[in-house]
DNA sequence: GACATATAGTCCTTATTAGAACTATATTGG
DNA sequence: CCAATATAGTTCTAATAAGGACTATATGTC
C-alpha cells in the first residue's frame, strides 16, 4: 500500500479537528471559560464528583495538566477537592453549586451551538460518520500499543 | 433531528485526533522536534521558502505563536528569515541547509511511522474515510462562516 | 501628496500541554 | 511485619496556543 495514499487523510483528520476546535473554541470562550475548564465542567456536571485519575481518563487531559487545569476552577470556586475516604493518595473533585449552575447554564448552550453543524446530517449520516471514526481512531491506539 | 444524537460523533472525533496526536507526537519527539516545529518543517521541506502569513494559513498556527515556534527553529539553525523583496512588511522563512538535511531525513521516517496504522486500509476504505472527514470538517467551516 | 484604512509580523498575557521527577500512600509477596 | 513495587497527585520545565495591541509598511481614494 502507497505510503503516500493515506498523507490525504491525516490533513483532512488535522483540519477537520481543528475546525471543530475553532467552532467550540469559540463559543466556549464566550462563556469565561478555556476548553480544558469546559471539559472538566461537562465531565463533571451531573455526577458526585468524581478522582483526578477518572477525570484524566474521561479528559484525556493530563495528569500534569490536570492538577493546575482544576486548580484554576477551584480559584473560581466552581470546582472544589476533597481528599478520598478511601485511598489516602487521592483527591475527589466536585462541581460546587456555583459550578453546578455554570454547568445547567452553559452546557446546553454548547450543545445547541455545537448541534448546529449538523442540521444537514441524517441518522444514517451521524452513525456512518461515527464508526468511520471509530475505525480510525482504533487504527492509530493499535499503533500506540504495540510501542 | 435530537441534539445529543450527535455527541458520539464529537466524542469519537476528539479521541480519534488525541489517539493522532499520541501516534505522531511521540515519533516526533525522539526526532528531536515538537509536533509544531516538525509541522512547519514538513510545510516549507521542497519549497523555496514562504511568508508568515502563508505558513500560517498552511499550518494554521496562529500567528502569535508562529513567531515563537519559527525563533527557535531558527536558534537551531534549522530555518532562516529574509526579508520579502516585495513587501517591507513581510519577511520569507525557508530552511537552512542543515534544515533541508533534516527534513530529507525524518520526513520519510515519519511517513513511515504514520502509514504503521493504516496497513489494514484498502484503497477504497482510504477514499471513503477521507470524503467522510472532508464532509464533517465542511460542516463545522460552514458554521464559522455564518458568524 | 495627504489621509484613512488595511495588513505583516512582533510583543504581550494568560492558559494549556506533555512528560519526568518527586512525595506520600497503597499493594503485594515472602 | 517488612521490603519491593506501584500508584495518585504535585511540581517543574520548556514549548505551544490564542488573540489583542502595537509598529512599520502597503493600498486605495480624493
């Protein structure tokens, strides 16, 4: 297979992400946050908090990251930490009701703001799209492991 | 058409790309460059060189950052600035020789480590995945435009 | 030629990014 | 019970990211 024959998809993948990011982006940031923070928020809203290690997973931001991407939220009050009952080395993070609001504001906003891109797609469109995705993305993870 | 049918096709995209950028991002770093420096490599490799600007819209690193990443390709001697013969305003970035060198050499190294994940795509999966992506990054573009 | 407007690149600011080293705590096996 | 190993989160570092303000230059109109 032509090496050449995949560069096509890589810089429509890398377009295609970043015009996405460009579309949320901006409309996140109307809403005070950064990206980062609106991923921690939308994790976060509606459950009962949840540890830095589950949120680097459902982020996949990381855990150096992680520590000073909440301790922004925290200096705005909208997130706040409380040690684990169960594992002395771990940290629960929790939306606080300030948080809770921000999130019951913003997060359906984001969703009609996102949704809007696709009004032109079908059902059968959303889910082929999906898996082509999924099939690509599974592509590049069964590269990672075999590292 | 319901506005959360969507979100597995967000989701699918972010991880997709993250799974992308982890593949890519990693071989970039044992070549010694950052995925952003490497970009602007690979963009100028067999050019005569381009305008900021022109890079900028190649890459689509904003400009206030490609200042920074173009000043340290140019402290490693990788790249060099000229003044545009034309517009006193611009200036042309084009790689040194030591930078012609390099790309030669990690260009095809790269390709190969990226084409790693595609092996088990035919040609038809390759044309299908890539008017899929072209089609979800239109979608996103038209709504920017309407802003 | 003068003036208004636009543009190319730089500088600045705040936030994020990735990953290694570190400390405190947990787990496992003998 | 103790030692070895692993893990959670923090700290650190250098680089990137995004966008606005700025300066110097270009363009267009009168």
């Amino acid at each position: 297979m032509s090496r050449k024959s995949f560069l096509p998809i890589i810089r429509e993948l890398v377009r295609c992400y970043q015009a996405f990011e460009s579309h949320s982006g901006r409309h996140i940031r109307t809403l005070g946050l950064t990206p980062a923070q609106f991923d921690i928020v939308a994790t976060l809203g509606n459950t009962d908090g949840m540890s830095f290690k589950q949120l680097g997973e459902k982020t996949l931001i990381t855990k150096g990251t992680l520590t000073g991407v909440v301790d922004r939220l925290a200096a705005k009050k909208l997130v706040s930490r409380v040690a684990s009952p169960t594992d002395g080395r771990s940290q629960i993070a929790r939306l606080t009701s300030k948080g809770e609001k921000l999130f019951a504001s913003i997060f359906p906003s984001h969703l009609g703001h996102l949704g809007r891109a696709f009004g032109e797609f079908s059902g059968e469109d959303l889910q082929h799209t999906e898996a082509i995705l999924r099939n690509l993305r599974g592509a590049f993870e069964r590269c990672g492991e075999t590292t």
